[in-house]
C-alpha cells in the first residue's frame, strides 16, 4: 500500500534562510512524486512532480526536490525563503500516474520578516 | 483554459437540508475526483471518476452523500440530508496524465 508521510506540521523560517520540508512514501512499486502549494482559501497548484529521468527536479518559484530511492524520500527545498513563500505544502505520490493520488497531511510553512 | 470551475464558492445551509456542489473539469481531462479539506482529517479523497465512470468510492463517508458524472464536462456531489459534521472545503479536482488540477473549492457551513 502507498502512504506519504511528513515530518512536521509546521515549520518556521526567517526570511532568506534555506526551506526545507521532508516527506517519506513507501509504494510497492516506482512511485511518481508531487509536491502541490495551497496558498489561503485557494486550492491545491503543482509545484513540482518526479515521474522518470533526473531524479533532482526544479519547480515553480525556486522550489527543487530531490527523489531518493534508497531513503525513500522526496524533500523539498528552496536556498532562500520568501515571504510570498508561505502556505501550507503537500506531498504526494500515486504509481499509475493521473489518478488514486494519496496526499500527505501538510506542512505548513510561516515565513517570518 | 478557465482551470477547473466550482459552484457555488460558499454555501451556508442549515442542517437537514440538500447541498448540491458543482464542478466543471478542464476540458479533455478524462479524470476527476472530489476531496474534502477540513482541519481535523485533511485532504480527503471521496470519489473519484474516469471517463464519467465512478471507479473507487471507498471515501464517501455515508449514504448521504452521492456524487454523479453526467457528461465529460459536470459532475455533482450531493449531500442529503447535510449535518453540521459535513462542514468542510470540497475541492473537485480533474487530470488526464500524472498531475491533478484543482478548483478552487466550495466552502460549505452547515449549521
């Protein structure tokens, strides 16, 4: 069975500091990966997904994640916070591709000045 | 492309009565999937259809909610009758490929 773990509801950077969000899955088979942003009362927009290839993968503003098989991870990060930066993320992963996504519970991120 | 479209936005009702709750996919996409966003449980997948067809309702939480597919381009989730438990943001959601498109929710308050 597929599940999505994250580590830490929320998480607080200054502005400028390195983000860093963790998530975990475990799929039986090769996983695709996302990572979505919801910004307040909007809903959930891609920011990055894995599917094949490079398994370091570039984002929307700045954001990049890293698929590591071995550690079954696929952390987000971003070398430097911005304030606009802050919502709540989530990390995702589905086998088949398109459909029976299971999402992670959220991280929510604080910026602060 | 509009993105995928969701009514009504917000909706207060009282309890006992019947909530429709609309959405239009992106054209062309062959999926999509209703989810229920509250604090307490998170995202949560109801349903979900390919090509109109409901595959997997496993997450509806009860006989009073139902949701159909009428053609490529509306679906409908119904909850009757509403209770105040089912307060809650419900997003509708569509794909073709490997990524999900969200509307932007129907927040809905039952008193």
């Amino acid at each position: 069975a597929q599940s999505v773990t994250q580590l830490g509801s929320h998480v607080s950077v200054s502005e400028g500091a390195l983000v860093l969000l963790r998530c975990n899955y475990s799929s039986s088979v090769p996983p695709y990966l996302f990572w979505y942003v919801q910004y307040p009362n909007q809903g959930l927009q891609l920011l990055l997904k894995y599917t094949t290839g490079a398994t370091l993968v570039k984002g929307i503003n700045g954001f990049e994640a890293e698929f590591k098989k071995s550690e079954t991870s696929f952390h987000l990060t971003k070398p430097s916070a911005h304030m606009s930066d802050a919502a709540e993320y989530f990390c995702a992963v589905s086998y088949t591709g398109g459909f029976k996504t299971i999402f992670g519970a959220g991280t929510r991120l604080f910026v602060k000045a | 492309d509009a993105g995928v479209i969701q009514s009504p936005r917000h909706e207060v009702t009282e309890m006992g009565q019947e909530v429709t709750l609309r959405c239009k996919p992106i054209s062309g996409h062959d999926y999509l999937f209703w989810y229920r966003q509250t604090m307490m449980r998170g995202l949560e997948l109801l349903i979900y259809f390919n090509n109109n067809v409901p595959i997997d309702d496993s997450g509806m939480p009860e006989d009073r909610f139902s949701a159909k597919m009428p053609n490529a381009s509306f679906s409908t989730l119904k909850i009757q009758p509403s209770e105040p438990r089912d307060s809650a943001v419900y997003f509708c959601a569509s794909s073709s490929k490997d990524t999900q498109y969200f509307g932007p929710g129907t927040r809905l308050t039952v008193l």
